[in-house]
C-alpha cells in the first residue's frame, strides 16, 4: 500500500504510514506561473493500493489537483485509489434555499466519486443528508471524533475536578455530537438554538443556564469557520454569568479574522483536532483513520475476487 499525501499534511501522513506500514510516495508539485499544476510522481505505483490523503479545506485548487492525480495514478496501473479526506468540503450546500442555487455538495460528490474507488472521511457536515450514500456512489467510511474528543474532556476534568463540564451544542445539528461527547466524557450536555442569517451573521437562543455556574462551558462543533456561530454561544453564557468557555472544533477552518475575532471575545481556549493542520490543533485523530481504510481495501477485494470467480463459473 502507498501513501500519496497532496495537502501538506506530513504529520498526518507519517502516522498513517506507521499504522498502515506504508510508503509514503514522493511527489513533486507546483504551480506555473500562469496557475496550473504541474505534477511528477516518479514512483511505480502499478498493481498498488493508493491511499491519497487530502483535507480539502480551500477545497477549489486541491480539487482540481486530486482529479488530475486520480486519473493519472490509475492511468499508471493503480489498483485501486482511494481518497482519505480528513475534512471533506462542499457540504454546506446541500438544499435550494432560492430556486437558482447551485447545489454544490451532489455535484462534487460526483466528480469524487468518479475519480476514487472509496472515501474516508471525519465528521462530515451531515445535516440535511443522512448519509454519504445519497450523494456518493461510491464505498465510503463515515468516521466520528466524538469518542476522542470525550476521552480528552474526560481527562480534562480530571486534572480540574473543581469545574465540572458542561457540554454545549451551540445547534440542534450539533446534538449528535455534544451528547456522545459528554457521554464520554462522563458530564452533562445542552443543546441550544441557532438561527443563522447571513454568513457572518448568527444569533444564539439559550434557555436558563444560571444552575451551571460553577461548570465549566466546553462548546462543541463540527466546524468553526467565521467563528460567529462559537463567539455568539460565548457571549450568551457570559450574560448568564458563566464561566468563559473552551471551543473544541472538529475542522479548524477559520475563515479570515476568525481566531483573531475568536481570541478577543469571552472564550477562554481554542481547542480543534488534527484533520486541518492548525496551531489550535490538540486533539489526534489519525488513529481512527486505519481499520476503517483496511476495510474498504477488504471488501473491495473481496467482490473483484466474487466478480471474477462468477465471471469464471
Ligand atoms: C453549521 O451548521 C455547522 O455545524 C457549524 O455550526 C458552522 O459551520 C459554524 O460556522 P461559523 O463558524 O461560520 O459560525
């Protein structure tokens, strides 16, 4: 099996390569003047695995590039490839609002799919979607960092037995996950309500939290991008006199001036895992990547070997 790491993330990529003893491919790339790509890959990769690793955060340019190099492993005998994106972009954008949008998350889901043979992925940004499914069509792993983000929660509050958690889900979308991290982190949760009206523009409705006092606030969410969503959930809690929050982020998105806008608000620390490398990055998920890569690779095997024992009888 190789590793083909396209976003920089060499961290990330040599832990897979531990966990999956596998070679880590060298790749030249860059930019012409002019802004295309140019590749080199000067590796053989004929009758390989390829595990293509790439968080797709400013996902427009790295898209491109992924298809490019997709279509010329394959052309170069890969046996199979397959994408691991830790961050997997245009989610968002997944009903009509207006009857003209454009709905970016299928149409992107076709052009990876028709590229790739699996897709693992973390925490996707699954709201009005239930699955990968409806828009991929091909094999995909959907994996969680709730467990992990409870365990550091949980270890955590044991370095400060004096403040108790409380887990705030800052949406309804992020019920899922805030009542899964209290669980493990053996606290209490809340949710709250959010009503977003532009992008940058989001008000908090929080119900009577004054009991919570001596708690510490621990928000959780899926992904931080302007930040607006976690500095309005800070400022509620402070009018109620609690404590100033941490931010826990699985995707460290920040759009520009977010932590900056961030850091000066009521938050006490910006905590987010690694799948968008980050300096707020403070939480490992590159174990959880693995088994679940193994096992996209086993069942693909094992219906080409069906397939062509069928094709044989
Ligand atoms: C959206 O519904 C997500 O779960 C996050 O709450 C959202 O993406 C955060 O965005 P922002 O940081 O721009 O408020």
């Amino acid at each position: 099996m190789l590793i083909l790491c396209m976003d920089g993330h060499q961290q990330l990529a040599e832990s897979l390569s531990k966990a999956l003893a596998a070679e880590v491919l060298p790749l030249e790339s860059r930019h012409f003047p002019d802004g295309e790509w140019y590749f080199n890959l000067p590796a053989n990769v004929e009758g390989e695995d390829v595990v293509v690793l790439c968080h797709l955060h400013q996902p427009n340019d790295k898209a491109l590039g992924l298809l490019f190099m997709a279509a010329h492993l394959k052309e170069m005998g890969a046996e199979r490839v397959g994408l691991v994106a830790p961050y997997l972009a245009y989610m968002r954008q997944d009903i009509r609002f207006q009857p003209g949008e454009c709905l970016t998350s299928k149409y992107f889901a076709k052009l990876i799919s028709e590229h790739f043979d699996y897709l693992v992925t973390i925490d996707p940004h699954l709201h009005r979607y239930h699955h990968l499914n409806e828009i991929y069509s091909i094999p995909t792993r959907t994996l969680h960092a709730t467990r992990i983000i409870g365990e550091y929660l949980r270890q955590l509050s044991e370095q400060n037995p004096g403040d108790p958690l409380l887990v705030v889900g800052p949406d309804e979308e992020s019920e899922q996950w805030a009542k899964t991290v209290a669980t493990a982190a053996g606290c209490e949760h809340l949710v709250l309500t959010k009503t977003r009206s532009g992008d940058r523009d989001v008000a908090i409705d929080i119900p009577d939290v004054e009991r919570y006092r001596n708690h510490l606030p621990v928000m959780v969410d899926d992904i931080i991008s302007t930040g607006r969503t976690m500095l309005r959930t800070a400022e509620q809690l402070q009018q109620q006199g609690l404590k100033h929050p941490l931010c826990i982020g699985v995707h460290a998105v920040f759009a520009e001036g977010a932590e900056a806008e961030m850091c000066a608000g009521p938050i006490a620390d910006i905590r987010t895992c690694n799948c968008i490398p980050h300096n707020t990055n403070q939480i490992d998920i590159s174990y959880l990547m693995t088994p679940a890569i193994l096992e996209l690779i086993l069942e693909l095997t094992s219906s080409k070997t069906e397939a062509t024992t069928e094709g044989k009888a």
